[in-house]
C-alpha cells in the first residue's frame, strides 16, 4: 500500500519534479498540491494523509505556520532553497530537510526515512537526535542540533552551542566514535562539527557562528564529500 | 528521469551546467524539456513580482520573491545563476529600502533577462532533439 502525500510548494517546476519523484518510487500517491499555506490547511483539516512534503517560504503564512495549525502531525520532509531553515526544522522535528533541488537519489534517502518503522524510528531518534554529557556534578542533555563543535582541551573537550560552553573529561578520539556520525563529522584531530552548522569554507579553515575551525589536509576531502555542493 | 536512452547525446550551451542536469534527471531529455517549458510558462510572474516589489519598495516582497525564484534556475542547470540570486537574496536581508539595492538589482535584473533569454533558447533546441527522436 503506498503512502498518502500532498505537497506544498508555490514554485510550479519544484512541484511538478517532486510529483515526478513520488510517482518514480511507487511507494507514494500524490492527492494534491497547494501553492499556499491556506489552500494545503482547508484540505488537510478535511483529509488526513501521511505525508507532507512542505516549502517554507510561500506567500501568506509559512510552512512552519502550517505545522502549528494543523490538528494532526503527518511525516513532514521540508522542501526549501535556505539551509538557515534547518534548525526549525529539527525544532519540528521533521523527518527529512531536502535543499531544492534535490536529485532522485537524496529523494529516496528521504523516503528510506520514511519507510522506517514507526516504532523503531522513534528508538531511533532518541537514541541519535541528543546526547548526555557529565558537567558540574551532572548529567546535562544536548541536543544534536544546539551542538556547533567539539573542541580539545587536552584530556577535557569543550562543547559549544549556541549560547553556552560546556566543559567536560573527554577525548575527541572517544566521542568520535559515539557522536551521530550523520550529524558530526571530524575535521581536525583536536575537532568535530555540527555538519549542518557550517556558515563557509576557506583554504584549511571552516566557519561556525563566528568560530574559526581549522581542517586538517587528512579530513578536508571527506568534509567536502559531505557538503551539497552545487 | 525514466531514464530514456538516445544514441546522441544532446549539448547543452557552455553556460547551462549539463552535468548538474544529469544527476538531476539522467539523460531523460523529454522530460529536461518538459522542465526547461514550465519554468518558461511561470518566469514573467516570478520576474515581475521581483520588479513590482523593487519598484514599491517592498522589501519583504523583494526577498520572497527572489528566494521564490531562486532555486529555478538550479532545476534548468544554471547553478552560477542561482548563486548570484542567492547574493542577492543575502544583500535584501542587509537593506532596508530598495535605494540601498540599485547596483545589485540593476545586475540581476541584467542576469535574470539573459536567462529566460537562455532558458527560451534551450527549451527550442530541446524541443527539436526530442522530436528527432520520437
């Protein structure tokens, strides 16, 4: 039985090559398409589907908007052209953020997500979405994505989120190893990343939020195999 | 994308990224130019709201607008084109009024009118290949 989707997306040609993708991997049934936030809420109030592949930006009211009108929560994969939007994207937790435009391979990376089991999904993103670190005399929970990098301090590392640092004893030989490896990635012996936090890339250095990251020669190719380089 | 196989292959002009194209659709060229038509269909609505919002100094507008138009030119292989756009969009987010924009909106209204121009000719030679081949 294929999945139920509609798609709301206001730029014509992004609309139709998503159709074309869902009809490619027979695994979804397209009932509809809206080009605003009004038009998707008047039918998704009336029909439940299980999957919502949403733009961000239209006119009128936002995709996110959307999300905090609707009565119930479908899979939500965001279709946007600014990356900026993914941390409200985990905020929503949505399954998957595809960068427009996206090829048929990184579509059906989407879907794998979908296809997993409800249940084991869950196990999942709990198991990989935060993790726990000793600071203080207690355990402190970070959220994957509040991460922007791991930085060593000898036989400490430091954790820098947005607005706060947290000092804890730890190597970044360990935590490389125990960190979700879709969201972080090493990039020096004494740094990992946040993969989606990097603001831009120059010669042997990255930047985040204003942090200068060196990238050893050893890791700069894997870091840009990572990249949406377009 | 049903991956479509022609003996030729078709050549795109040097400014159109036909590598990009690929990964996008294969060599699925009817379908390239089923793409390259309905980006032609919807491309005076999408060049004139960023004209109109310029025009009335509507900023928020102008940002929606050229962010709405943005990712167009990536599904027609003009990638350097969807860059420039994406500077554009960057400079709207820093001004306040459309006085601050001349220069940059100047050039890309430049750009953009280059490329329909592009995109039209594209579209004609794609639709000459295909029925070759049909």
């Amino acid at each position: 039985m294929k999945w139920t989707c509609v798609i709301v997306e206001d730029l014509q040609v992004a609309a139709d090559y998503l159709v074309k993708c869902c009809e490619k991997s027979a695994l979804l049934q397209v009932k509809g398409h809206f080009t605003n936030v009004e038009q998707a809420l008047e039918y998704l109030n009336k029909n439940s589907v299980d999957v919502l592949f949403l733009d961000v930006e239209m006119p009128g009211a936002t995709g996110f908007d959307l999300l905090d009108q609707l009565a119930y929560y479908p899979k939500v994969i965001l279709t946007t052209s600014k990356s900026e939007y993914a941390y409200n994207a985990f905020e929503y937790n949505v399954t998957d953020f595809l960068k427009k435009p996206f090829t048929y391979q990184r579509f059906q990376e989407a879907l794998n997500k979908l296809t997993t089991p409800a249940g084991d999904n869950n196990i999942s993103s709990t198991a990989t979405d935060h993790i726990f670190i000793k600071c203080d005399g207690k355990l402190v929970r970070l959220n994957n994505d509040d991460i922007l990098f791991i930085e060593s301090m000898g036989d400490y590392v430091k954790f820098v989120t947005f607005d706060k640092k947290y000092i804890t004893h730890n190597t970044i030989k360990n935590l490389e190893e125990k960190v979700n490896r879709q969201t972080f990635i090493k990039v020096h012996r004494s740094y990992i990343i946040n993969i989606n936090k990097i603001d831009d890339i120059r010669e042997n250095d990255l930047f985040i939020k204003g942090n200068e990251i060196p990238v050893s020669k050893a890791h700069k190719a894997d870091v840009l195999k990572r990249l949406n380089i377009i | 994308m049903s991956g479509s196989n022609f003996s030729k292959k078709f050549i795109f002009n040097e400014k159109i990224d036909s590598e990009y194209l690929y990964s996008l659709y294969e060599d699925d060229y009817q379908y390239i130019e089923e793409i390259y038509q309905t980006t032609l269909t919807h491309f005076d609505e999408d060049f004139n709201a960023i004209q109109r919002a310029y025009e009335t100094n509507n900023i928020s507008d102008l940002k929606k607008a050229i962010h709405k138009m943005k990712p167009t030119f990536g599904f027609v292989g003009l990638t350097l084109v969807q860059h420039i756009c994406k500077v554009f969009e960057d400079f709207c987010q820093k001004a306040t009024s459309s006085n601050e924009l001349t220069s940059e909106y100047q050039q890309i209204v430049v750009t953009l009118a280059e490329s329909k121009e592009l995109i039209a000719s594209e579209y004609n030679k794609l639709k000459e290949f295909n029925s070759n081949f049909l």
